[in-house]
C-alpha cells in the first residue's frame, strides 16, 4: 500500500502568479519523506539523523509539472521507494489534489546514505534496509 501525506498549499508557498513557487515543491517532497519514515518505516527521521547518525542528502533530482497549484488546495504526495542500492535510495513522489486521480506533479531524487560524523558516504544501515525492501515495487 503506498503512503501518502496530506499538505495544504499555504500562503507562503506561492509566489506572484500566485501559484506555487515551483522550489517549494522539493520542501513539499521531504516533509512527506519525514512522514513516510514515522508511519511506514517505525522510526522519526529526526531519529535516524541525531541519534543514528545517518543522512540522506539529495544527489540526484527530476520533477515534472503538469499544472500548477494555487493558495489552499489540498494536496496528497505519494512516497515511494523505486531503487534500493547498496549507498543510494531513488525515492518517487506523486502529488495529487485531494480527490483528484490525475497527479499534478511528479518526481523522483537518488539520496545517498552519509555517516552524519564523518560527512563520508556509507552502507544503508541493515535495520533500515530490511525495513525499507517492503517498499520497493513488486
């Protein structure tokens, strides 16, 4: 089952057209990814980061924009994982207006797993890529 996270366009997120500012939509993506980590993987990103001491910085990114957004919709991002390497995680996100089938935006970023001590790249923990494997595509 795919994980989705509910967002409401806020004023802030939109720009003088009046529609969303397209940088936001990469914000729009992480806080999904923070909500896919404490609902579906068991553990609070923050978690994973201060105590665990692992990060997952963007290295890759594609977005594709199929209409724009306007202050107040409601929004549902999908998470998915699409890629799961022995340092790297492809995630997807599809974002959709609540109740509408057609995505509006979708996209995709390669994170790679960093030791958050040493700033250096590192295998993806076994815990968390046990946990993640449930969420690669069948």
């Amino acid at each position: 089952m795919a994980f989705r996270s509910l967002l409401k366009v806020r004023f802030g997120d939109i720009d003088h057209a009046g529609i969303v500012y397209y940088p936001r939509f990469l914000h729009y993506f992480h806080v999904s990814l923070e909500e896919f980590f404490g609902s579906r993987v068991g553990v609070d990103y923050a978690t994973v980061i201060n105590e665990h001491r692992v990060g997952f910085p963007t290295v890759h990114l594609e977005t594709d924009f199929h209409r724009p957004l306007r202050y107040g919709e409601q929004i549902e991002i999908e998470v998915g994982v699409v890629k799961l390497g022995r340092t790297s995680i492809t995630w997807k996100y599809t974002v959709y207006v609540e109740g509408v089938s057609e995505p509006v935006i979708e996209g995709s970023n390669v994170t790679v797993c960093l030791d958050m001590e040493t700033f250096k790249k590192r295998e993806i923990p076994y815990w968390l890529r046990t946990k993640l494997k449930n969420f690669l595509p069948s």
